[in-house]
C-alpha cells in the first residue's frame, strides 16, 4: 500500500513571522518528546492535511490567527522542557 507521506514531493517557499517559524521547531520538539523522528516538513504536512475543509473553518481560522497579539506564541517558543533537535541539512541563517 502507497502511503502519502511516501508521495512525490514538492517544495514550497513559505514566508511567514519569525515567531511562527520558531513554534514549527517547538511542534517538532513536541513530536521528539514523544518518540516521533519527524521534520518540519512533516510537521506542516500532517498540520494541513488534519485542517477541515470548511470555508467557515478556514475562515475562523484566519481570523483567529490575524488577531493574535504580536507575543501570542512567546512562551511557547521558550520550552526547555522539549528536547533539542537539530534538522538535517542546512542550517538556516538566523536574524
């Protein structure tokens, strides 16, 4: 059986605030803590293919994201209690 995490792939140029980028690499902490060997590409994967195709879902979902504070994800970003990771490949040029 073909699973689709196993599909061919493609790559996507996402621009998006950095406090959001810094949370993808908290959900991937999440899934080590919990066993998971997983990426951030996997992360946004499983993140998308679980949204509800519902226009009023999406656009709840919009909303809510448009009007969290600019420090909404702050103490989330700082977790030490997940484990470190480190991403396979290159490594991003941080600000």
């Amino acid at each position: 059986m073909e699973l689709l995490w196993q599909r061919p792939r493609r790559k996507t140029l996402v621009d998006w605030p950095e406090d959001v980028d810094k949370r993808l690499e908290v959900l991937v902490r999440a899934a080590a803590a919990a066993g998971e060997q997983t990426s951030r590409s996997q992360i946004l994967a499983a993140l998308v293919t679980a949204a509800e195709v519902r226009p009023t879902f999406m656009a709840e979902l919009l909303h809510t994201y448009r009007q969290m504070p600019a420090d909404a994800l702050e103490e989330d970003n700082r977790r030490e209690d997940l484990p470190p990771v480190r991403s396979p490949g290159r490594t991003r040029n941080r600000k």
